[in-house]
C-alpha cells in the first residue's frame, strides 16, 4: 500500500491514494499500535491495530484477496 510505518505520530497516506477522496491515513502512535482514520475525516474517528493485524491486512490487500470479480 505504499506506507512505511515507523514510529510517528505524523499521519501518513498512501502513495497509492488517488484524488477520488478514497483514501485512508496511518500512524504510528505507539510502538505497538497502527491507527487509521478517513482522510476526508481527520477529526473523527480512527481505528486501532496491532502491527502483525495491519501487516497481515495489508498483505491480503496486495495479494488482491479482496478484489472484486
């Protein structure tokens, strides 16, 4: 997906993210934790993983598991 986590609190979006206003952002809060939130949203909500579920996501994601078709 293009990201690069390390340890930030910068939120990130992918280098992959179109202007279509799909697109999501990460951080790296903590060092056991990946969070993401709607880029078209930054105030809101943002969800909370650990890096093995985001790397693990991510993986299936560039593999096409969740492609349509």
């Amino acid at each position: 997906m293009g990201i690069k986590l390390g340890s930030t609190h910068a939120w990130t979006k992918s280098s992959h993210s179109g202007g279509n206003g799909a697109c999501v952002e990460v951080a790296s809060p903590a060092t056991h934790t990946v969070a993401v939130r709607d880029s078209k949203d930054p105030q809101g909500p943002s969800l909370a993983f650990s890096p093995a579920s985001w790397s693990a996501f991510v993986t299936a994601v560039e593999a096409g598991d969740f492609d349509r078709g």
